[in-house]
C-alpha cells in the first residue's frame, strides 16, 4: 500500500510535503532522503554573503545572486529527479531493510553500485567525483575558517606585527589543527545517526543566530547592539541545549521520527526477510521542544533573536535617528524611516524659519 507523505503541518515529524522539494524521492524508512533543504540555511550561507561583500555595486550584487539561486535551483532539481529513480527502483525492495546496505546514507552508492555494475569503470568514476567535490569543499571551507579564526582571534591578541609569509604560516597551523579535529570526530559521527540530519541540526544553532543578527538590524530601527548581542547569545545558549536534548533523546530511544512503512516484496533475496513492527514511541516521553524536527531549527533561532533582542533594545539607549543610515534597512522599513527623519528636520528648522521672519529688517 503507497503510504503518502502527510501535507498536514505537524512539527513533530522530520518531513511533510511542504518541507521536502519531492515526495518520491523519500529515503526508505524514513520519508523525505533526497532533497530536503530548508531554504533559511541558505539564506545566511557564508557563499552568498560573500557574493555580496565583493561586489563591485548593486547591479553585480544582484547578478551574483541570481546566479547563486539559479545554480542551486538546479542543483536541487537534479537531485529530486535522483530520488524519483532511486524509488522507481527500489519502492518494493528497501535495501536498508532487506539488510543490503547499513544505513540510508548508503542508498546513493548502492544504487550506482547496482545499475553500474555491468558498465566498467562507472562505479570507480562515481566514487571519484564524490570525492572531488567533498574535497574541494571541505578545502575552501578550512582554509575560510583558518583566515577568519587568524584574523579575528590570533592577530588581535598578537603584539608583535606578523609578515605576511608569517601569517600564512600561522594560517596554515590553524588548519591543520582544524583539519585533525575533524578526522577524529569522523568515528564520533559514525556512531551516530545519518549524517545529514546531524548536519542540519548542528548548524541550526548557528544559522538562526546568524539570520537573525542580520534581519534584525534589517527589519528593527530601534535595535542597538546590547539587543543583537544578548540576542544572539541567547539564541546560541538556546538552540544548543535543544539540539543537544534532541540528540540525547534520539540517542537513548525516547524519541524517534516516525518512519514510513516500507517493503521488502521484491526482493531476489531470501525469503526469510521479514518487515519489521512498526514502534511507536510515546511522545510524552521527551520534552516537548527535543521533539520539533530540526527542519525548523532556523527559523526558532531567527524568532528568539527578535524575542529576546527587541525587549532589550527598547529598555537601554536608541540610537539617534539622525545617525541611522536608510540605505542599510529593508524597503518597506526605510520607507517609514525617511519619512521619520524628513518629519525631525522639520521640526528642527521650524524655529530658525520663524525667528527669520520675526525679526525686523
């Protein structure tokens, strides 16, 4: 029986239609492995603000983007056709479940490994580019994080002045390090769950903190910066205890996200294989925020920013209206700001304007 991903809202549960770009392409045993991207991540991706630093003006700011957005529409339009192939392929045989592969993060390679087993070379090739793009990755996003964590932490606390050959140097210690860390914590997440749903979740603490910094000095003339640090403080001390409660839960087995029923009918293995129950976990036995899937992680750290930054702005100091730049707010709020300042210049050359005419010639 084909079992539907539910287009009922519930944040209890990992997908539904309208967070998943493709119904088809769902991962067996759990709904939705293919595309499945919230689109907030992207929204305060370090490679579109970086797009936007280093344009030349808003004419090639806005290029830059439509071209980031094209791309990765693409992007993610090829990989929902990959999950309609993958389930054309296998909608009556899960592999996870017919025990062929570990874990669904294998589903990809063994559905190369499968249909390219009869064309030589094409699985090697596969493997290959695989590891080009992760590789490539992974190189530019170290050596990023090398040059801010030097230029932002090292050579502040540095008295002496560094050549460049030096900070290079220096640069590229810290990657190494970063580097080793992130070869050992590779047999951590290896005990862990899939690597995608780890993903989201760990970057959520941040990415909401980071959307939120932005759109809050976008969207709020009366923030300060008291508001957006306390706020985004909070959003970080905040999401980090639920996303560290959620994988907790997930961990001991208080929690689960609930699976789609699969099937193991069409299999050419032997008939021994059996579905297993269906278990439901009770929800009471989690805290209610360790249950909202990390699809939303974003988005809850965006609204704490706004909770907690705007009580804060409003009880310290404002900044002054005549030093508020319109050019750095949102449209719709710039609008009211210009009007807000052409009211306070008014007002300021109302009494030179009527001492001008009382005077006497």
């Amino acid at each position: 029986m084909t079992e539907y991903i539910p287009l009922r809202e519930n944040v209890t549960l990992e997908h539904n239609a309208w967070r998943n770009y493709n119904l088809a392409g769902r991962r067996f045993g759990e709904p939705g492995h293919g595309t499945k991207v919230p689109f907030t991540s992207h929204i305060q991706e370090s490679k579109a603000t970086g797009y936007v630093l280093y344009a030349q003006n808003v004419h090639s700011c806005f290029r830059a983007m439509i071209y980031f957005v094209l791309g990765l529409v693409l992007i993610k339009t090829i990989t929902c056709f990959i999950g309609l192939l993958i389930f054309a392929t296998y909608h009556d045989c899960d592999p996870l479940q017919a025990k062929m592969i570990l874990r669904t993060d294998q589903l990809l390679a063994y559905y190369v490994l499968d249909i390219g087993a009869a064309v030589p070379g094409l699985p090697g090739l596969f493997v290959a580019g695989v590891f080009s793009a992760a590789l490539s990755t992974m190189s530019t996003g170290l050596n990023s994080l090398g040059a801010t964590l030097f230029e932002d932490f090292v050579r502040p606390c540095l008295k002496l002045k560094l050549s460049e050959k030096g900070a290079k140097t220096v640069i590229k210690i810290i990657i190494i390090i970063i580097g080793s860390i992130c070869v050992v914590m590779v047999f951590v997440v290896d005990k862990m769950g899939g690597i995608w749903e780890l993903t989201v979740s760990v970057s959520g603490i941040t990415s909401g903190a980071m959307m939120g910094l932005f759109t809050f000095g976008m969207f709020y003339p009366r923030a300060n910066s008291k508001g957006a640090i306390i706020g985004s403080i909070s959003c970080l001390l905040i999401m980090g205890w639920i996303v560290s409660g959620n994988q907790m839960a997930i961990a001991t087995g208080t929690f689960k996200y609930k699976s789609l029923s699969t099937s193991v009918e069409g299999c050419r293995i032997n008939d021994t294989v059996s579905e297993p129950p269906m278990s439901e976990v009770p929800e009471a036995e989690a805290f209610a925020l360790f249950r909202v899937t990390f699809m939303y992680y974003t988005l809850m750290g965006l609204i704490i920013v706004f909770a907690v930054g705007t009580p804060v702005s409003l009880l310290t100091e404002a900044p002054k209206l005549e030093d508020l730049n319109p050019a750095v707010f949102s449209p719709i709020v710039r609008k009211y700001l210009l009007k807000e300042k052409t009211n306070l210049e008014m007002k300021e050359r109302r009494p030179a304007d009527v001492l001008k005419i009382s005077s006497p010639e």
